[in-house]
C-alpha cells in the first residue's frame, strides 16, 4: 500500500513539473499581458487521459499550486520591481484553472471510453471554456482587470476548440495504434488456441476410436480364456487372463487420458467461428507452412456461403490437412484454391491444387492408413495426418470425401461434402 501511494505521488508530481514547465511556453491571445495561454493546459489535458487511475482533483490541486510558484519566480529573472507576492498575487488564478479544469473533468473520469471523439472534444472544449472564465473572473477579482470583451471571448472559444480538439485527436491516435497492437495480439493467440484445438480434436478423436478397439481386444482375451479354462488348457488360459487384464489396464489409462483431454478440450474451446474466419485461418496457416519450405505458392478462397459453427474444429483439421497436404506436393511455386458452396442438404468444400497428382492406379487406395504419394529428396514419406484420419473425421460428421479428379503432374481436388444441418449452428447466421 505505502508503494502505491509513493508511486501515486510520485505521478502527480511529475504530471505537475511537466505541466508547469509547459506552462512557459506562452501565448497572448488578447491585447495586453493580463491572460496567457501556454502549453500547460494542453499537456495537463493529455496527461489526465491517460492517468485516470489517479485522482483528479488531487492531481489538479497539486498542479495548480506548483504552477502557481513556478510562475511566480519570475520576478527572479524580470528586471522589474515586481515582488514575490505580487508574481504569486498575478499568477494565483492561473493555478486555479487546473483545479477548475480537474474537478470538472473529474466528472467524465469514468466515462471517457464511452464518448466519440468529437463528443469528448466538445465536452472537454467546454471544460476548458469553464475554466479559463474561472482564471478571468479571478484576474478581474484580483487584479481589477476588464476582459470581458466579446472579440476576446470568441477568440478563446475559438482557441479552447482547437486545442481541445488537438489534444483529444492525438490521445484518440494512440489508443488506436494501441488497440491495433492488442488485436493483432489476439489475433496471434486466437491462432495458438486454434491450433492446440484441432491438435487436442485429433488426439481425442483417434484415443475415442481405439477406446473400441481396446474394448473389443479386452473381451475376445476374456473370452479365449473362457473357452480355453473349458478345455482344461488352464496353463494357456491363464495366459490369456493375464493379456486380458494387462489390456484392461491400458483401457483404464486410456478413458484417464481421454477424460482429461476431453476437459482441456472442452475448456479451450467454447465459442464457434465462422467458414470464412475459418479459411482465414488456414491460409496464414498454410503461407507459414509455404514458406518453411520456401515454396511460392498463392492461395485463393471462394465463398458461396458462409455462416458460424460450433464444429470448426473438425472442419479445420479437415480442410487444413488437405490444404497441407496439397502444399507438400506442390514443387516449386503453384496456387491452391478453397471453394465453399452449398447445395439443398450439404455444404461442399473443395480443395484443388496444382501438385503432382495423383496416379489412377492409386485412387482406389489414397484414404487407406499409411498412404501417401509424397517424399522428400531423401525418399523419407511426407509426415501429416493422412487422407485416412481425414475420411475418418468426415465420416464423423455423417459426410463424404472424395477425389474430384486428379492428374499426375497437374493437381488434384479433393470433394468434401458435409450435412449442412451437422455443422450450422442455429440462429447464428452471418
């Protein structure tokens, strides 16, 4: 607490110095030297905007008072028979403008985010109106001076408005460059986030499909020991207990490691996206992907329709593996086209390239497990998910995936196609 309360001060000093010394740099609007305008007001302005966690009216007291006495040095400096309580007694109104200007702007301290620019300029121009006519009413009080002119009026209308004006288009500047940062920051973890979700998808899905698998293993061990304890084999049978509950074990880890999986997954991902963020996604994606190959390769993208789901994640790891894919087969430099369309019943999502192809005499095998027609300059076959894993996730989705067509040396497309009343999620059109 005593830290916050050295930093606070620490703060409104350094706001008041500022100030203060922006405060010399003066102007006189009106005949005479009887007011001054200077850049304190501006950069007092400009620092109240971005220290709202300060309190105001402390911050404008202080201001006032070191201004006050910053300004009545000057008889130090001016070879004039002016004292020091006569510089104080001249400059005494111009301290009271910033506690006039805080107490009022104390007012809009919460609620600055919410006003439009030419609204807070318009308030605060107000604001500033007030308090130069608190600082006048003061000369006139103190010093005996008459300003109230209607030219010197209007011309501090005029001024209060530019200046006002001046400092709020600058202050709006930077919280847009500094949104712009923050987006872009969000924008980098929204892509982190997607991309452990559709590793996260792709992991739950294949556990949950051999959690069958183990079950079925589990009861046929069972079952042979049954048969064999029957057969008076009990040697063998109690070989094949043992296979049983070693399998049972591994069942029981399994359902551990997909409860907790299924938990991280169901709290990172909460919220649906729509088709063309979703293509959004995958293309940078896939440009990085490009790139670390050093292919030059242009992506295109077509949308015929488009709305959110709650299912991108498997639509992601759908369409990015196939575009992934159809970047690793790609030489060189090529293009990659993304279509999405929709028919009465389903949504069609096609991916076509301009890779190697594929041979006919491979079509009848291309989604079979462990399949691929690419390879590294080593012979090394290409790492992904496999045209398997993506039929299998389709299939999920009660749709179908298939070669459109394909010419070895030209390209492929690949056919995906989905029932629309799956994957759209209701009242959420875009």
């Amino acid at each position: 607490m005593r830290r916050f309360v050295k930093n606070e001060t620490a703060q409104i000093l350094v706001i008041a110095l500022t100030t203060a010394i922006g405060a010399e740099i003066k102007v006189y609007p009106f005949h005479g030297d009887y007011f001054r305008m200077g850049l304190g007001a501006s950069t007092f302005l400009f620092f109240l905007l971005f220290v709202r966690h300060l309190p105001y009216l402390k911050v404008g007291i202080t201001t006032g008072i070191l201004s006050v006495f910053f300004q009545g040095t000057e008889w130090l400096t001016q070879s004039t028979s002016l004292s020091f309580t006569a510089s104080l007694q001249n400059n005494v109104a111009a301290g009271v403008y910033y506690v006039v200007f805080a107490l009022c702007m104390g007012r809009l301290q919460t609620k600055i985010d919410e006003y439009t620019p030419l609204r807070l300029g318009a308030l605060v121009s107000g604001i500033d109106l007030i308090s130069n006519g608190t600082e006048l009413f003061l000369r006139w009080l103190l010093l005996s001076v008459n300003v109230m002119d209607w030219d010197d009026w209007l011309l501090l209308l005029i001024i209060t408005l530019v200046r006002s004006y001046f400092v709020i288009g600058l202050y709006s500047s930077i919280m847009i460059g500094q949104m712009r940062i923050v987006h872009a920051e969000k924008e980098k973890r929204m892509e982190q986030m997607l991309h452990v979700g559709t590793g996260l998808y792709g992991e739950t899905f294949y556990l949950k499909k051999s959690m069958g698998t183990i079950e079925a293993i589990t009861e046929q061990s069972y079952t042979l020991y049954s048969k064999l304890k029957e057969d008076n084999l009990g040697r063998y049978g109690q070989e094949a207990l043992s296979i049983a509950q070693q399998i049972h074990e591994v069942k029981k880890d399994s359902q551990r490691i997909l409860a907790g999986l299924t938990k991280l997954y169901d709290s990172e991902i909460v919220v649906d996206m729509s088709l063309a963020e979703m293509l959004d996604f995958v293309v940078k994606a896939n440009q990085k992907y490009s790139r670390m190959f050093q292919k030059k390769i242009k992506f295109t993208t077509e949308l015929d329709t488009d709305y959110r789901t709650a299912e991108f994640i498997p639509l992601l790891t759908i369409v990015n593996n196939l575009v992934s894919n159809a970047v690793e087969a790609i030489q060189g430099q090529g293009s990659i086209r993304i279509r999405v369309d929709e028919d009465i019943t389903d949504t069609v999502l096609v991916v076509s390239d301009t890779g190697c192809g594929i041979r006919d005499s491979h079509r009848s095998v291309i989604f079979q497990p462990g399949f691929t027609t690419k390879y590294n300059e080593s012979g090394v076959a290409a790492a992904g998910i496999g045209l398997s894993h993506v039929r299998d996730i389709v299939h999920s989705l009660g749709g179908e995936i298939a070669v459109g067509s394909s010419e070895e040396g030209t390209g492929t497309t690949f056919i995906v196609r989905l029932p629309t009343s799956k994957i759209r999620s209701v009242f959420t059109a875009v």
